[in-house]
C-alpha cells in the first residue's frame, strides 16, 4: 500500500503537505486502514477513465462532486447489495475530504447518492445479549481467569469481565469503552457529596454532534461499579487506559467466551452489549426515557433499532441444549464469581465498596436474573 500512497504524492501538487497527510494515514488503525482502501477504489476509477488525482485535487468542488457521483453510480452498479462495499465506497470520498478539507460540505450529490443506496440497503439489527447470557459470561471469563498461570493473563481476563459490565450497564458502544482512560473515570468517595456510583466522561463520541464533544454517563450497579473500582486500582498513570490492549484482543475475548458458553451460533459481538442493556432497561421497565437518556441517543428511530425485547427472548428460547445446560451450571455454581473476590474489595478504600447485590439462587433463575441485574447502588 506504500506504493499506492507515493504513487499518489508523484502525481500530485504541494507534495510536502501531501506527505503529512500521508503519513499520518499510513497507521495500522483500521479506519485509516479503510481511508486508503476507499482511495485505492477511487484511484482505480480514475485511472480506468484515463484521469488523475490532480481533477480531485485542483478542480472546482462542483466538477469534483460529479466526477465522485460518477465513481459512485459506476461501484453501486457492479456492488448494490453488498454492505462491505458502501462502506469502502464511502470511504473513498472521506478520504478526498480528508486530503482536500475544502471539499467538506460540497460533494452533495455524491453524499445523496450514498445515502440513496445505504436506503436500499436491508436492515440489520445487532443481536441483543440477554442479562442471563451476560452474567453467563462475566462467569465463564473468570473461571478462565483463574485458569491462567500468568499473573498479568490473569488479570487482562478479569478486566475484560469488568469491562463487559461497564459496557452493559452504561450502554456504551465498543469504542467508547476501548478509549476510556484512567481520568474519564469517577469514583465514589466521601470528600463530596456525589451519590455512591460511578461516571464516566465520554470523549468525542460517535454523535457529538448532536449531544456534545463532551458526554457523562452514571453506572449504579454496585457490583458494576465495584470491579470498575478495583480495575482503576490497577492503572499507575492517570492517562493509563482501562483497556490497554487492541481492539481486536478484545473482540478475540468476547468470541472466547460465547463459543465456551455453545452460544457461538447467536453471533453475539461487543457491539450485543449496548443492544442487550437497552434491551433490558426497557423490558424492565417499559419505558422508553430512561434508555435513551442513559445510552444519549439523539433520537428516538435510532434507539428503536436496539431495543428488541422480542429478540432477546426468542435468542433466550432457542438456545440449545447444551448452552442452556453450561448457564445454568455457571450460575449455580459459579454465581459467587460475579462479586468482586475479598482480597480485591480489601484492597480497595471503603468507600469504593459498596452493598452488593446476591444471586438469589432460591427464586427460578430467570427472576434471579433479573433480580440481580436491576439492583441499584443503595443511597
């Protein structure tokens, strides 16, 4: 791909400032990664049509938006029904926004025309990881946890665990959890009078546009906050991040942990976390509001495509026999696991620990469940 870049720089003018901006791109990140796959898509073009990035580069905004509406109609003929290319294809025009700022807000007809095909697009709804599935899996990482002989693997799983609550209770999407650092994390504590959980400070999130640069959210599930707590203890750095580890280990965590769980057929990914706390903040409750004002979503039509109450409980229904078996073993047996281990709360200061609530083993086990997961920090 470095020779796609330079081929580019040869061919273009102000070839210092197109270094910058190359090197910059040239990172293993993968947006950036689809930055440039996107360009490839568009230097093809220009090229099959005997033209060169100098038109994008220097041209007026309204020749280059017909030349990229062309590109357009060109790829959406050839990949209509295929998700994967939208996503490059508009890649390939942010990436001439990207190297030409000026053309920000006049390629309308190139973004109409994308919008168009992501219309046609059907839908696809995330599957939601029902509470159960999830206390499931707090379980089965942490069994994994003590399975390990190295300290440091150790504790990478049982962040992870902490982790997947976080993400579930404070309805935050996969990025949003993977960035957060050490300083975007509120404690409770006796020097203020803030209530007994935990916020966190959302950075640049994905609709700051609409609800802010910066976002708070409030975690009240005292168990929640507790392991959130104790993985704070473990950071030296105040910029340290919580997860400090790729995103891609992350995802290779989660994936271990459902095909342990024979719940691998459900397709559940990080991205089920958020789905599954509206999922269930909703079902609890039946009220919209609450939600959306935890999970800052700008508008309604948007939180509808991630409460699936039916979902949830028909992915509940046809879990197979051995998964339902393995759940239920993790639960009954492996319940205690989902408290913060006594050493860990000991060395915590006091006002870290908080009343936490049981898995009340005595009731049906969908209602303990439940029960468990709606207990709120005690005021």
């Amino acid at each position: 791909m470095i020779v796609f870049y330079m081929s580019i720089v040869r061919n273009t003018p102000h070839v210092e400032q197109w270094m910058v901006t190359l090197c910059g791109l040239a990172d293993i990140v993968p947006p950036r990664k689809r930055l440039l796959q996107g360009a490839e898509l568009v230097g093809d073009f220009l090229k099959k049509n005997g033209l060169t990035w100098k038109l994008v580069l220097k041209g007026q905004p309204a020749e280059v938006d017909i030349l990229l509406d062309n590109f357009l109609s060109q790829y959406h003929a050839m990949h209509s029904q295929q998700p994967g290319r939208l996503q490059l294809a508009k890649h390939g025009i942010l990436f001439c926004q990207v190297s030409r700022p000026q053309l920000r807000s006049q390629l309308k007809q190139s973004w109409s025309t994308l919008k168009a095909w992501e219309e046609q697009m059907p839908g696809k709804l995330r599957p939601p990881l029902p509470i159960a599935v999830m206390m499931g899996m707090l379980c089965e990482a942490r069994i994994l946890a003590e399975q390990c002989s190295n300290e440091k693997d150790r504790q990478k799983r049982l962040v992870f665990s902490a982790l997947v609550m976080t993400s579930f209770f404070g309805l935050l999407r996969p990025g949003e959890l993977l960035n957060l650092r050490r300083r975007h994390v509120g404690l409770p504590n006796h020097v203020t009078l803030a209530l007994p959980c935990v916020t966190l400070c959302l950075e640049k999130p994905k609709n700051f546009r609409q609800l802010g640069l910066r976002q708070f959210v409030s975690i009240k599930h005292p168990s929640a906050c507790e392991w959130l707590s104790w993985t704070c203890s473990l950071l030296k750095q105040h910029d340290d991040k919580l997860w400090p580890h790729s995103h891609a280990e992350f995802r290779r965590m989660f994936k271990v942990c459902t095909l342990k769980m024979k719940v691998g057929d459900c397709h559940f990914t990080p991205a089920s976390l958020r789905t599954g706390g509206a999922t269930f903040l909703f079902d609890d409750e039946e009220d919209v509001a609450r939600p959306r004002l935890i999970g800052r979503w700008s508008n309604i039509q948007s939180l509808e495509h991630y409460v699936q109450t039916g979902k949830s409980q028909q992915m509940l229904q046809s879990l197979s026999t051995r998964a339902v078996r393995r759940l239920e073993l993790l639960l009954k047996q492996g319940g205690f696991l989902l408290d913060l281990p006594v050493a860990a709360r000991n060395s915590l200061p006091k006002e870290h620990i908080l009343d936490i609530p049981r898995l009340d083993l005595d009731e049906q086990l969908w209602k303990a469940c439940r029960g468990w997961g709606r207990t709120q920090t005690k005021i």
